[in-house]
C-alpha cells in the first residue's frame, strides 16, 4: 500500500524538486509549519 501527502519539509541541500517523490523523517519543529526532514529522493518527477 502506499499513501502520498503534502508536507512542509526541510531540505536542507535542495535536492528535491517539484512532483519528486521522497521519504521523510519527523524532527524537531524546524519554523511555524516545518516538523519533517527530508531524507532521500526516492523517485524524480517525469
């Protein structure tokens, strides 16, 4: 099974882009809305 949801995370080398699929971790609370730490880049978007 696998679930998709839109978080505000910390990346913190801007590895990530728009439509690109990551994993996650839950941290400390970075800003106001920012809880989660990007780890990996699991699947770039097309």
């Amino acid at each position: 099974m696998r679930t998709s949801t839109r978080l505000h995370a910390h990346d913190e080398s801007n590895n990530a882009g728009t439509g690109d699929t990551v994993r996650v971790i839950e941290s400390r609370p970075l800003s106001a809305t920012k809880r989660w730490r990007l780890v990996e880049v699991v699947e770039r978007a097309r």
